[in-house]
C-alpha cells in the first residue's frame, strides 16, 4: 500500500523543523533526517469497487496515477530568487559563442 503523500509532507516538514532546532548545526548530518523520514508510515487503504486509494488522516482519495503525481509536484523543488541569480551568473561567465549557440 502506498503512503499519503501529504501527509507524509506535512510529517516530514514537522521533522525538519525539529531536528533543526534540536540538533546544532555542525552535528546534523542528512543521513539522520533520511532515517528519520524512512520511519514515517502513512498508509492509504484501497476501495477494492474503484480500485482507489484512501487516506484515513487526511480524505485522500485518488488513483495511484494520481498519488504518483501528488508525490512528483511536492518533491519538486521551488526555484527560488538564488537559483535564478546562479543562472544568469552561469550565462554571463559563459563566452559569446555559447550564448549564441542557447539562442
């Protein structure tokens, strides 16, 4: 059975949140977070009429096409004002032949 998506968003938010205020800077280390994420289970039960999974937490109720694409849009990074700032100083180190070849 696969997990709720959001939820599991929402509980590994919780767990960012915390684990950053408990544990100082210099000691953190991703694999601890990724252990504690692998620990969350939120598991959805299936309507065997509709063959459509449901979340008891949170009323999820979608196909797993649609949990797939649930899970895809919230893993998705948000570009944020750095990231742009990163690509136009990309381009702009970048020599004119490159430039014009983007074009």
């Amino acid at each position: 059975m696969p997990n709720c998506p959001e939820c599991t968003a929402r509980t590994k938010k919780k767990i960012l949140i915390k684990y950053e205020e408990e544990v100082a800077e210099e000691d953190r280390d991703r694999q601890d977070l990724y252990k504690l994420y692998d620990q969350i289970e939120i598991p959805m039960e299936m309507d065997k009429n509709t063959k459509n999974f449901m979340c008891k937490k949170c009323g999820l109720y979608a196909s797993r096409e649609q949990i797939s694409d649930i899970k895809f849009k919230l893993n998705q990074k948000e570009r944020t004002r750095d990231d742009k700032n990163d690509d136009y100083l990309e381009w702009w180190s970048k020599s004119k032949k490159d430039k014009n070849l983007d074009n």
